[in-house]
C-alpha cells in the first residue's frame, strides 16, 4: 500500500482517504466485536508502516506491539471507548483515527487508572 501522498493528523499517525482498495482486510489489525471503536494489533506495527482503517490509509509513527489498541476513528473527548463489545474506559481527548489507546488518553470509568511520572511516582 502506498503512503507517500498524506495529511497529517496529529503526533502518531497521518491518514489520506481511499475511496476505494482492493485488497481486502488489514493483516495487522483485527475489529473483535462488530461494536468496537478501536481495532487491536494482532502484527508488531513499525513507525513507517501504513495500513487501512475503515477506507482510510494511516501511516503509523511510531511502534506498536501485539495486543495494543488503536483507534478505528475518531474516538471524541470523554466518549467510551469499546474492545470486545464492551465499555473498556473513556477517552481523556480526542483520539484521532488510527492513534494508539492506552493509558495517556484513556481512563478507567470503573477503577481509578494511576500511571507513574519522571520520578516513579504514582499519579492519578
């Protein structure tokens, strides 16, 4: 798949539209339940990589390991975030399509969500 013509959408990735691609399914990443806002990598993802997502070409920015989620589209400020057909948390930003979900934009609406800082101290 060819990524040179593309905008940018923000730090992770740049996408183009594709009105229309002919070679079926991404082999990266995988969409478990028909419901789900992010899609999971199912192939270790390099920055440099392009893939389509929903009939959008994205060119990843940096790399992503198996079992990490990223956005299928546009996942809006405080919208719940779906894997697996169910709520997983809320998006703390907007995440554009194809970003990486993980906990610097997503937070926990069951337990509280901690992450450390520069000293390895726990923060909320």
């Amino acid at each position: 798949m060819d990524c040179r013509s593309k905008s940018p959408v923000g730090k992770y990735l740049t996408q183009e539209q594709v009105l229309m691609e002919t070679d079926g399914k991404s082999s990266r990443l995988l969409r478990i339940h028909r419901d789900d806002n992010v899609l999971i990598v199912v192939r270790a993802i390099k920055a440099g990589d392009c893939d389509l997502v929903d009939g959008h070409k994205v060119l990843f920015t940096h790399d992503l390991a198996i079992g990490h989620k990223v956005a299928a589209r546009e996942i809006k400020q405080g919208e719940k975030v779906y894997k697996c057909g169910v709520p997983n948390g809320s998006a703390k930003d907007t995440v554009p399509l194809g970003a990486h979900i993980h906990l610097h934009n997503l937070k926990s609406d069951y337990i509280a969500t901690y992450t450390l800082d520069k000293d390895h101290a726990f923060i909320k």
